[in-house]
C-alpha cells in the first residue's frame, strides 16, 4: 500500500530535488516538506494543486494506489 508522503517522496526525487529546493519552490519550509512525506500532516488543496505543478505530475500519479480509509462514510 502507497500513501501520499510516499508517492511525494518518489516523484520529488525522480525530479532529483531534495527536501530543501522542493520547499523553496512550493514557497513552504524544508520541515513542511518533511512532515508531508512522512505523513504527519496533510497539505492543503491548494498546495496539492502547487505540489502537481511544480513536480509536473498528475493528481493520478500523486494519489497512485493509496487505499481510502473503509471507516470514512458518505
């Protein structure tokens, strides 16, 4: 099972950035960053909308084989 820290993670590094450049270009700090791949904190849509533009991905790929939650209802 994925979860969106992972699918972070990978995509920022196949975009050979590290934690440091990511945060400077998404206008956050390196801990922000840090807290998102390790899935402490959720980022807001507008900065999922920011993390698929500056990582020129997809929400697809962001979100890629993360399980939803069977205890969320409707």
């Amino acid at each position: 099972m994925s979860t969106f820290g992972k699918n972070l993670k990978n995509l920022r590094n196949l975009n050979k950035m590290n934690q440091r450049e990511f945060a400077l270009k998404m206008n956050t700090s390196q801990q922000r960053v840090s807290e998102w791949e390790c899935d402490k904190v959720e980022p807001s849509l507008y900065n999922i909308i920011k993390i698929i533009n500056v990582l020129d991905t997809t929400f697809e790929e962001l979100t890629e084989g993360i399980s939803v939650d069977n205890n969320l209802q409707d």
